[in-house]
C-alpha cells in the first residue's frame, strides 16, 4: 500500500519536473534563436525642435531559426518601479517611433529597426530624463510560447528649447502668413484697375 501511494505520488512529481525541464530546454533553444541587441540605448542632448529626429543606433533583431519569422515592434511605458535610476516614465509612448513596426524576417538572417522621436517644442520638457521600453515580439506558431524580448531607451533632453530650423513650432495664423501675398495681390491690381479705367475714358 505504501508502494503503490509512493509511486502515486512520484509519478506526478516526475512528470511536473520533467515538463519544468522540457520548458527549459524549450526557452533557452528559443533565446538561443532570437535575440534583440542592443539591450540598452542612451540618446543624449535630445533638442526639442518639435520635428522628427532619428536615433543614430538601431536596434538589430536576429532570427536564427530555420523559417522566416514576422516580428512586431512597438514602445511602452515602463512601470515607475521598473526604470533606471535618475529616469521616470517617458509622458508618452507615441513620441518614439520604431520602424518599421512589424517586418519578416528570412531564417538565418538579421533584420535593423530604426528608432525616431517625436518629441513636442514644450519649455516644460527641457532637463528631463526618460526612459521607455521597445518591446520586440516574436510571431509564434503553432504550438510556439509567444517570445517578446524588450530594449530599454534612455533618453535626455537639452536644458534649453531651441529654436526650430525649416519648420514652425507653434500653431501659425493663416491670414498672417497670407498678408504678404495679399498686400503685393493688391498693389498689383490696383495699378491694373486705374489702367483700364484710363483706357475707358480715353476712348471715351
């Protein structure tokens, strides 16, 4: 009876070790496939223009498995407790951009994410020190956990707001912008006008 209840309780046992086992061989066959590098990015001096800017270092994703793979690239804000010293929660995920955000990727081979900012020309973001997660998915196929790898993003800003080059930073009035064009309209027709009413008297 004791047998029969030790082996009862062995065989469970044996099978949840070997499942826990499995899974390991499973998630170190799938690190060893797909990798995300860098693991970290520091883009200092971010100056505030309000246009896009490009991150000079690209991410790199690696598909070492033996059939193409679709991945999704996306940005997140990190958990407050979960951030790099010194840095907080970017205010807003959609000012980074990974591109592009889903791309396939042949076996054996690597595909290169570009990270561009969108940053807005605010005085209240200047000095600031941000972080935020790229999160790199995996597609999983049938059968497959689904593998998502994160690259962290640190990024600070200038201490001054600069002055934008080649775009406006503030909402511009139209009929401002216009002026010049209606004023050199008008002194263009006005010199057309008594012309032609010259013209009419003359041949009056």
């Amino acid at each position: 009876m004791g047998i029969k209840l030790l082996k009862g309780v062995m065989l469970p046992a044996l099978i949840v070790v070997s499942l826990v086992f499995y899974t390991s061989l499973v998630a170190h066959a799938q690190e060893n496939v797909f990798t995300v590098s860098p693991g970290e990015i520091t883009v200092l001096n971010v100056p505030l223009t309000g246009e896009l800017l490009t991150v000079p270092q690209k991410i790199v994703v690696w598909n070492g498995d033996n059939v193409t793979r679709v991945v999704y690239v996306t940005s997140e804000i990190p958990p407050e407790n979960d951030v790099t010293p010194g840095y907080v929660p970017i205010p807003n995920e959609n000012w980074v951009i990974p591109f592009p955000s889903s791309i396939l990727i042949p076996e054996n081979s690597f595909a290169e994410i570009q990270i561009m900012l969108n940053i807005p020309h605010w005085e209240n973001l200047t000095g600031r020190k941000w972080e935020v997660w790229i999160p790199v998915e995996r597609q999983a196929l049938p059968g497959e956990l689904i593998w998502i790898l994160a690259v962290r993003i640190k990024i600070e800003t200038t201490e001054e707001l600069p002055i934008p080059v080649g775009g406006i930073a503030f909402p511009a009035d139209k009929l401002a912008l216009l002026a010049p064009y209606i004023i050199l309209a008008a002194l263009i027709a006005i010199p057309a006008v008594s012309a032609a009413v010259y013209w009419r008297r003359y041949r009056t």
